[in-house]
C-alpha cells in the first residue's frame, strides 16, 4: 500500500467546513490502496469544536497534530471567549444605565490589531504551525515510506509545509485548493501592505511550478490561476474535484407537517439574504394563505441579525433562528426539512462567481429539493447541471416569490420529491469519484479530463485583475 502525508491543518475535531473534504478523502483512499497519515493542527481555539467528528477518522490511520499558535494567537482566543461570556451582560447593564458602548473604538481598535497581523503573519494567521508541521513530515517520512505529500488550504501556509518539506526529503507534493488564494477576496490578505501581495504571489508561483499536480475545484478557478501564474502550470498536472459528499443518497421522504419547512445551516454574515426577506414580505403580503405555511429555519453564526431583520419586516411567523449545531444535530434537522436553501455571496465581493458553499454537496445526500437564491456563480451553475428548477435570481424579488410559490404548491400535493435533484448527476460528486481523481493525482498521471486553457470564461470580478500581476 502506498504512504501519503496529508498535510491539513483543520480537521476533527474541527468541525469547520474545510476539514470536511480532508476527512472524505482519508475515509475513502484506503479503499485505493493509499495509507494516508495526517499531520493537522492544534490551534489556539478551534472555530467550530465538534467531538463526535473525532468518531468517523478511521481508527487506523495515523493522525498528528502539532501546535498552531503562540502567545499573542493564545491571548487572543482566550480574551475573545471571555468577551462572548461578557458582552450580552455588560450591554444589557451599560443599556439600563442609559450608556451604550462605543461600537466606533472598539472597531476601530479591532481593525488595528487585525491589520498589525496581516503586517507580521506572512503568509496567514497559521504561520505558527508552519516549523511544527514541517517536522512531524519529515519525521513521518523518515519512519515509514512516505511516496507523496498532499496538502489543502487555506491556510495557505500548508503549501509552504509541503514545498519546504518537499526540499527536505526529496518527495514530491501535491496542491489542493478550497478556495482561490490569492485572487479571490480575503479579508487578511486585503489588509496586507502591496510588497506582502507581491511576496505571496511570487511564493504561489513557486508553490505551482514546484507542485507534482495541483488540484482546483472548477475549471473556471484553474484557468484564473493558469492566466494569473503564466508558465507555473501544466494542462496534464491540474485535475478538477469539486467538493462532494459521502455516497450513498437518501431515499427522498417527507413527513407530514403543518407547515413547509426551509432549512438553511451555517454562516451567514457573508451571505446575501436581503432579498430573500424582502421577497418573504411581499410574499406574505400578496398570498397570505400559503405564506401562513411557511416556515424557514436559520440556525448558526449571524442568524442574530436576520432574527432583529425579520422582527423589523414583521416576519417572526415565517422567520426563525437558532445558535449554531454539531454536525450530528444539523443532519437531523436536515433530514426534517422539506427543502433546503442555499445562498450566494454579495456581487461587490471580488471573485464571488467561483464560489460554491461545501454544504451545497452535503445537500446532495440528503434527496430533498434545493432553494437557491443566488447570483451567476458555481453554486448557480451546479444546481443546473443537476435539474435543479428551483433556483432564483438574487437580485429579482419576484423570481424569489416564485420559487418559494413553487415549494409551498408542491409541499402542499405532497409532490416534493418531483423537485428532488437528479440523483445521477449528484452520484459525479461522490467522496468515491473524487478521490479516484486524487489518486490519479497522487501516482502522477494525467488528469482524466485534461485542462484545456482558454475553456473557461473569467469570472467578470477578476477580469481587471487576472494577467496584471508581476509574479
């Protein structure tokens, strides 16, 4: 059985949503005759610490974890869960006393420490874990034969401990994106003095040429990279896996209910929502009858603001929200629903069009319908692919009220497994197929489907930034 060393600073008990593609490919590459030992972080204070994920990491494979802070990393975590603990109280006491506090200092205090960081950690917040990781590699790689190491980021500081570990042992590394590093929009790298970018790009540049195959999620994020880094990448080296889910689909059921319930799990501050409550009050308003039997559910990080939104539209009937689950609780609440919803990221945001949400694909194994109320994006474009008939414009109010016309009617004849998505066209993206991609990435052969430049459209945000750069 062939050795690789996946390097993956989040996974369980991180229960964020970029440790979930790790943890499929290290449940599914033994069945391809790949051991997979893990080097992964112990953070400072984990953003979503869920322990029942420890239960489906494979009791055989090989997990190290090395530490992923330091002092001031610490002393920020540990000051920010006493705020949590504190804030609502202190608020409350400072709001009787007639005194509100200055929401202008602390941000503005905030915004200096976020951009002393972007100053000092190069090339992310993770930079600390970055010698750590490099040494639990080459250690691995001295113990047993290692024949490639795999990393995924972000951070992207996991691809400086694949190439420097690379240097070290002599073995080759492959790249894994979740998200377009270092073209789309990110908040740290937007803080970021111009000669830091430059640095991060000339790095990108060696971390792609150096790179035994890099794996993209879209073909139309492999062409930003493949115009952004002109030379760095070869059609044959780059293979396409979109996220994905473990197979198998669920027979689609529904259980009687007095009212159709929508269902939307996860953050929700970088999401468009606007509209979808504006579209919930008119809906309300001109066909009040079925909106009476409606229901959507928020639950996770933000859905404080939509709960003080939807109170202010007059939509506490429809609307209602919860803090954020375990994976464990949002599968059940999934399996309940009858329709899950979908958002998209704000236009103003650069690169927005390659975005797709990786509870997208976990929707998929669920065999219910799917709400999107999107832009033109990744997410967009998936749930065509899949048949997907209950997709609605972002900025279209109306199209919104029809699609939610569309649920409501169909719950309503007890007709919404017709809206289910094809169940074939969902089997593509599979934790099995995407990681019989991965291996062919691993042994080095040419991708299945070769990447061919100039196939894919620019996304309309980047087009003023793709080819402009001095890498």
């Amino acid at each position: 059985m062939n050795n690789v060393v996946m390097i993956a600073y989040g996974f369980p008990p991180e229960g964020n949503a970029g440790s979930y593609r790790p943890l499929r490919f290290v449940r599914q590459l033994p069945n391809f005759g790949w051991n997979p030992i893990v080097v992964s972080a112990i953070p400072s204070h984990y953003e979503r610490y869920d322990a029942a994920l420890l239960t489906k990491v494979p009791k055989q494979i090989q997990v190290i974890r090395v530490p992923a802070s330091d002092p001031w990393q610490s002393l920020q975590a540990y000051r920010s869960q006493n705020l949590s603990r504190e804030s609502a109280s202190h608020e409350k006491i400072l709001s009787g006393l007639g005194t509100k506090p200055s929401l202008f200092v602390r941000d503005s205090i905030r915004e200096i420490v976020r951009t002393a960081e972007a100053w000092w950690y190069h090339p992310d917040m993770a930079m600390p874990w970055i010698q750590p990781a490099i040494e639990a590699t080459i250690e691995a790689s001295k113990r047993i034969n290692v024949s490639v190491i795999w990393a995924t980021a972000g951070p992207v500081s996991s691809f400086v401990v694949a190439k420097r570990s690379s240097l070290e042992t002599g073995i080759p590394y492959v790249l894994d994106f979740r998200d377009a590093w270092t073209i789309t929009y990110n908040a740290f790298e937007a803080r970021q003095p111009q000669w830091v970018k430059r640095r991060a790009r000339r790095d990108m540049y060696e971390f792609l040429s150096g790179a035994k195959a890099v794996v993209f999620r879209y073909g139309a994020e492999a062409e930003c990279f493949w115009r952004a880094y002109p030379g760095a990448l070869d059609p044959s080296r780059m293979h396409i896996i979109p996220n994905g889910y473990e197979s198998p689909i669920e027979e689609a059921s529904f259980s009687a209910s007095d009212k159709c319930t929508v269902l939307y799990a996860g953050t929700l501050p970088d999401y468009r929502y606007d509209t979808l409550l504006t579209a919930l009050r008119i809906f309300k308003q001109t066909d009040p009858v079925r909106a009476r039997a409606l229901r959507l559910v928020f639950v996770g990080e933000g859905t404080n603001v939509v709960a003080n939104e939807a109170e202010a539209l007059d939509l506490t009937d429809i609307v209602q929200t919860a803090a954020r689950k375990s994976y464990s609780e949002i599968t059940s609440l999934q399996r309940q629903a009858d329709a899950l919803l979908i958002l998209g990221r704000p236009s103003t945001m650069s690169g927005y069009e390659l975005f797709a949400a990786a509870k997208l694909f976990g929707y998929f194994k669920t065999g219910r319908p799917i709400i999107g109320v999107l832009p033109q994006d990744e997410t967009r474009k998936i749930l065509n692919h899949l048949g997907v008939g209950t997709v609605a414009d972002v900025d279209s109010v109306q199209d919104i009220c029809r699609v939610l016309g569309i649920i409501i009617e169909n719950w309503s004849r007890g007709t919404l497994s017709a809206l289910v998505p094809d169940r074939k066209a969902c089997e593509e993206y599979s934790s099995e197929r995407q990681t019989a991609t991965l291996v062919r990435a691993l042994e080095g052969l040419p991708a299945e489907k070769e990447f061919k430049p100039g196939a894919n459209a620019i996304p309309p945000s980047l087009r003023n930034v793709i080819g402009q750069w001095a890498v």
